[in-house]
C-alpha cells in the first residue's frame, strides 16, 4: 500500500477530524487493510499542505477509535481487528447453539447456575435488610460485602485484608478505576508485549502511550523490566501473571519475585490483572504477595462464578483506597450492592466454591479434548485454562488463518489483536473454549481448526 491518501472532499470540521474520519472510512471499506503502513505523518502532511500536528492528532484520533496502532520508531500501522470493536462485541452475549462456533470470546458461560441463583433471590425476598440494597450506601461498599470479598480473594494465597479492598462492577471496571487513580494523558504504562486487547483500548481513551515489555514462556521478563523502566521513567506496570492472556504462561514464584523487585527498584505501580487467579488448583500467590505496597490487584467473579453478576474487587495499599473509592464514585458512583450481596452469600455459603471447582472441572475437560484433537500441534496452554495458544505452522498467517476458519464455522482471535507492537505479532492464534455452552460445539469447532491446519491456505480468501 504505497499511495493512500484521505479523502477529505466532502467533510467540514476541524483538519484533523477529517482525516481522522477519512482513515476510519478507508479501513471500513477496505481500502485500507489489515497491517497496512500508513504514510510517515511529515508526509503525508506535507501532501495535503497541513501542519505536522494536525496530521498527529488525525492519527492519534483514529487510534483512540481503534482503527491504527503506533508503534515508535515503526510508523503507524492499520489494526487487524479494533480492540474497541472486540470489547464492544463483548456486550452482544448471545450464547447460540447455531451459526458461527465462538472461539474468540474469554467469558464462561453460567448457564448452569439459574438454579443456584433461584434459591439465593427466594432467600433474599425474606431478608430484613432488602431496603438497604436499594439505597446509597453512605460509606461506600457494606462491611459484610468487603469481608466476603477479602475471604474470597485469600484462596489466591494473597494475605487480603476488608480495609485494603475495593468493590468495583467486575474487573474492566476496576482496571478502568485504576487507570483513573494512577495515570494521567502522555504517561507511559508498561504492558506485556501481548496483553489484553481492552487496556489498550483505555490507554487510548486516557492518551496513555504503551510500551511493550517482552515475554518468554514464564511471562514478563525482568531483564526486559528493568531496561523498559530506564528508557521510559514509567511509573506502572500492567500485567497478567497468572493465565496470562493471550499466551496462558503463568508466572513462576522466582519470577513473581524478581518483578516484584525491579518494580521495588524504579518505584513501580503494578496493576495485576488476576481474573483467571480461581482457576488453578496449585497458583503461586500473587505478585502483589511479594509486593503488597506498589500493588493494585484486580480480580472478579467473572470468570469463578457468573459474569453478569458484575462484582470486582481491588486490593490495594492502604494509602490508594481513598483515591481507589474516588474513582468507584467517578465512574459509577458505587456498584450495586444486591449483586455484591448475591456473590457475598455464594462466597459465606459455599456456593461460590461450587461453583469455581464446576468452572476448572469444565475447563480441564475441555483442555483435555483440545489435547487430544490438536494432538501433534504447537499449542499453549494451561490444564484448567479457559483459553489455548495455537502456534500456527509456517505456512499460514494469522489473518488467513482466521478467515479460512470463520468460512468454515469458526470464530477465534489473532496474535495482532493483543499486540502492543502488531507488526512483531507472533503467528499464533487464541481459542477460548468457555464460551459455547455445548461441548459438542467444541468439540466440532477444534476438529475445523485442526483440518484447517494441515492444510494450504488459500491466499485469495484475503482479497476481499
Ligand atoms: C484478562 C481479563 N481481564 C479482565 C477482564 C474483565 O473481566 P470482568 O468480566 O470481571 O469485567 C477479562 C474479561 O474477559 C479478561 O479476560
């Protein structure tokens, strides 16, 4: 793709909304594809006889709608697939038994749970304290809810206390709260070099600027740590120790200890993203065991128990839960607290556990069927994941991968979606096999994948 240039004809407004709405046009319709290079910004300012700012702040807003991603010293380049549009889907939560077998979507389904919740409502209808679920809470999150909270959360070995908690609406809600409290436009937050799509998506809205930190297969590498915080004087750190996704390494304890470390020396902030942290039936503890005081830890019910019922929690030093509970206010004003009564109840009851060791048992069996239908191919994957990563052989590219497989019945996820830096994507794919409510379907999904892999791609299927 060497002459694209934006059409800019028939727009009114400001410069750099025209062109912005002009890039966005052009991916919509496919003039513009998948990875393609936009011009250098002095150029194409050059061309259209703007200022070189105007071109920035066109391509920055392109990026904020999740049409382009930038990588210093690389260019900009067009995304495969918008984070914005990927978390947005997220919301369409129609679990069908026909049509396309969804492999894309990370979110378990609780459809075996309306039983469960049936005796929980019938149990509340007779509580005395029903009004109060109905009001404001004056100080914030109920006392009862936060214990429930911090009991839930010690299962990851975290020493979690009920004043050093935060209840938030599921856990984007409290990387959203988080990001609020600690981060202002033009700061550097470091990630993962493949994390989840939706923080950048936010580090877009907020104008952060991302730098990729490599991985290996233990996850986040200290080295790496280290130097990425001598080059870019970050002051927080975004990352998913265990399950990580999109690759589903988890960290090892020494690991855990050495980030901690470095994050100790360059007076870090980490956000730790531990949505998966139920899942495991043996976990490290996590990283904010070996850093308490720099740690905000994230976490929900989502992925353990249901994820309608919305109900997070952050743990923190004790000295951000104020700013934490700001955030809460700003950005909800507080959660609903008859759904953090619902989660409390499973959590004192037992039901919670239930329900958790439901969500790995399906899990691992269906960990087990992908072992043995992907067989001889490269895959990561953890025994009680919810997601696998699919190395795809030479002779495929993600981009065709996908579409040969969607033309087939299946939906998945490419290495790019979750690249900080899309153009060093590995060539690999996600599958997430919690979503369909049918093992059936599953089943089905991966013998496609697996056809698919042994054979040619057919490179005209990307000629739109
Ligand atoms: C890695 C990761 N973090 C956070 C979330 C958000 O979870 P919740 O449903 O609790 O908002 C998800 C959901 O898919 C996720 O996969």
């Amino acid at each position: 793709m060497t002459k694209w240039l934006p059409a800019l004809d028939s727009k009114a407004g400001p410069k750099y909304l025209q062109i912005a709405e002009a890039i966005g046009e052009s991916v919509t319709s496919g003039i513009l594809s998948a990875r393609d290079r936009l011009p250098p910004q002095r150029e194409l300012a050059y061309q259209l006889d703007v200022s070189l700012n105007t071109v920035s702040r066109a391509y920055a807003e392109a990026a904020k709608k999740g049409f382009l991603c930038g990588e210093v010293g690389r260019g900009t380049y067009v995304r495969t697939t918008s984070p914005l549009a990927e978390s947005a889907s997220a919301a369409n939560m129609i679990r069908s038994e026909r049509g396309l077998i969804n492999f894309a979507l990370n979110l378990p389904s609780a459809a075996d749970s309306a039983a469960v919740l049936a005796r929980t409502l019938e149990t509340l209808t007779g509580s005395p304290s029903l009004s109060s679920f109905l009001d404001y809470q004056a100080d914030g999150d109920l006392t009862r809810h936060l214990e429930a909270g911090a009991t839930w959360i010690r299962r990851t070995g975290l020493r979690a206390s009920s004043d050093a908690l935060v209840l938030t609406n599921g856990a984007q809600h409290g990387l959203l709260v988080a990001l609020l409290s600690l981060m202002r436009p033009g700061d550097v937050l470091l990630t993962e070099a493949a994390t989840y799509a939706p923080v950048m998506a936010l580090a877009a809205h907020f104008g952060l600027k991302l730098f990729p930190v490599p991985i290996d297969e233990k996850g986040l590498l200290p080295d790496a740590l280290d130097s990425a915080c001598r080059k870019t004087a970050a002051t927080t750190l975004y990352c998913l120790p265990t399950l990580h996704t999109p690759t589903t390494s988890t960290m090892t304890v020494e690991r855990r200890e050495e980030i901690a470390d470095v994050a100790r020396k360059f007076g870090l902030c980490i956000i730790e993203d531990d949505v998966f942290g139920f899942l495991p039936q043996n976990r490290p503890p996590p990283v904010a065991h070996y850093a308490p005081e720099r740690t905000i830890y994230v976490s929900s019910v989502s992925k353990s128990l249901a994820p309608g019922l919305r109900v997070g929690y952050l743990h923190a030093p004790k000295k951000m839960i104020r700013q934490l509970h700001s955030a809460v206010n700003l950005s909800c004003w507080m959660p609903p607290p008859l759904m953090a009564e619902i989660a409390s109840i499973w959590i004192e009851d037992g039901t919670a556990e239930f329900l958790n060791d439901r969500r790995r048992v399906e899990a691992m069996f269906r960990q087990q069927t992908a072992r043995r239908i992907l067989g001889r191919h490269a895959f990561q994957a953890d025994p009680c994941g919810m997601h696998l990563w699919l190395h795809l052989p030479a002779h495929w590219r993600p981009e065709l991968f996908r579409i040969s497989a969607e033309k087939r019945g299946v939906k998945l996820m490419t290495a790019d979606v979750f690249s900080v830096a899309p153009s060093r994507a590995a060539n690999a794919v996600r599958l997430c096999l919690s979503h369909e409510v049918s093992r059936e379907r599953v089943v089905r999904g991966l013998d496609i994948v697996a056809n698919l892999l042994d054979e040619q791609g057919d490179a005209s299927a990307l000629i739109v």
